[in-house]
C-alpha cells in the first residue's frame, strides 16, 4: 500500500515485482551485487530449515507474525540478505520505490553455551558431513534446538518501513527467509550464533581422533600370540 491523502492505495504484487526488478537492475548497473532469495523458495529442504521453522513454531506469538513475511519470500521480494556474526541484513521490496532496510540482531551465544556446542560436537558427529546433512541423534538434533536457535528474546529488529507494527511483514519476510538460507548454507547459523565453525570442527576432529588413539592403545583379544602363530602356519 501507499499513501495517499490520508488514505492507503493498494499495490498490487505484480507493481511491488516491477519495483523490485527495477531497483534490481538499477543495483547491478551500479556494480552493486545483492544476493536475493529465489522467488518461491520455501525452507525444509533440509534439516535445518525444517528445524529452523521448528523453532518457530515453539513461541506461537512470534510464529504468527513471522507468517505473514511467507507471500513476501514466495514472491521473490527479499532482495537481498546477508547473514553474519550477530546480524541479518535485508533489503525487502514493498510499496516504496526503493526497498526496505531490516536489520535483524540475534544475540550470540555465552562462553558457557559455547563450550557446550563444542562438547556436544566432540562427542556425537562424526563428520563435517554428517553436521551438515543433519545426520546425528535425535537428542543431540533437540540439544541443537536448545542452544543454536535463537528463543524470541534473543531477536532484536528494525525496519525503514513506515508500519508501525511490532513486527512488519518485511522483518516477518527476513526471519522466515533465513530458513532458506540455512537449507542452502547451514553453517551460517553457526556463524549468526557467533560459533566459529573452523574451531567447531576441529575441536570434532580432535575428539575424535583421541578416541581413536585411545581404543587403538586397548589389548585385543585378537592379536595372536606366538606360540598360536605357529600353530597356524605349521610351524
């Protein structure tokens, strides 16, 4: 909608997508890149964005507001979107003529959490691999829920719009388009949360290493002793 005296005139979706093309090309023009979500992508494709819209769905107040951004994702209006430590820039395209500016802040995780992740890590994946497909028990997945995603009082955001709502449609579009993001990339969750995701991994490996060394320093009951040997081979 804009506004028009005194009143809100629609927009329809078709002119919010011809706004959107136009700044778009405009940008690319400039040498600006922008990393948009796809039109009519939708997270689940993996683990971690089922898990993402999971998580959501644990605090009914924010996941009835964050419902409302699914048309704008669906529509291919998130124009741009760049996770990194603590921070979710966007750039939404809306009623205006330029898109909308949202920053989403996540608090990241304490010295404590940290360890814990790293603990967890150490101990039950076995592989980059496997953390990244989402492949490991079904309580270390509930263990993630608990201490990588982010409970509603961990979310602080902003928008340029004018909507006066406690959260708007766009902040609604970035949230819920995050949950692409992660079936694309899973490891930026990490990296919002403030995990290094190097030292996740090799503090996994290191674990895992030592367990290996430790059941290879172990007495087997299948070594053969000499005299056995000889037996075997006749001798």
């Amino acid at each position: 909608m804009s506004f028009y005296g005194g009143y809100y005139s629609y927009t329809s979706v078709a002119d919010k997508q011809r706004k959107a093309q136009k700044y778009i090309q405009k940008m690319k023009k400039s040498g600006i890149v922008l990393h948009p979500i796809e039109e009519n992508s939708k997270p689940g494709s993996t683990w971690w964005g089922k898990a993402w819209n999971q998580n959501m769905t644990r605090y009914a107040d924010l996941e009835n507001r964050v419902s409302r951004g699914h048309s704008y994702v669906r529509n291919g209006f998130v124009l741009d979107m760049t996770i990194e430590k603590g921070v979710v820039k966007a750039l939404v395209a809306g009623s205006s003529s330029t898109p909308y500016s949202v920053k989403v802040l996540f608090d990241v995780l304490t010295e404590s959490e940290l360890r814990k992740v790293n603990e967890i890590c150490g101990q039950r994946i076995d592989s980059l691999e496997d953390l990244i497909f989402g492949r490991f028990p079904k309580d270390l997945g509930e263990s993630f829920l608990d201490l990588l995603f982010p409970s509603p009082s961990a979310i602080h955001f902003s928008c340029s719009c004018p909507d006066s709502a406690y959260m708007c449609k766009h902040i609604a579009a970035v949230i819920y388009g995050i949950g692409v993001r992660l079936d694309e990339d899973p490891l930026l969750l990490f990296s919002l949360r403030g995990i290094d995701s190097a030292t996740l991994i090799r503090s996994s490996l290191e674990s895992r290493t030592k367990t290996l060394l430790a059941n290879a320093s172990k007495p087997s009951d299948r070594i053969l002793d000499q005299s056995e040997v000889s037996k075997l081979f006749g001798l």
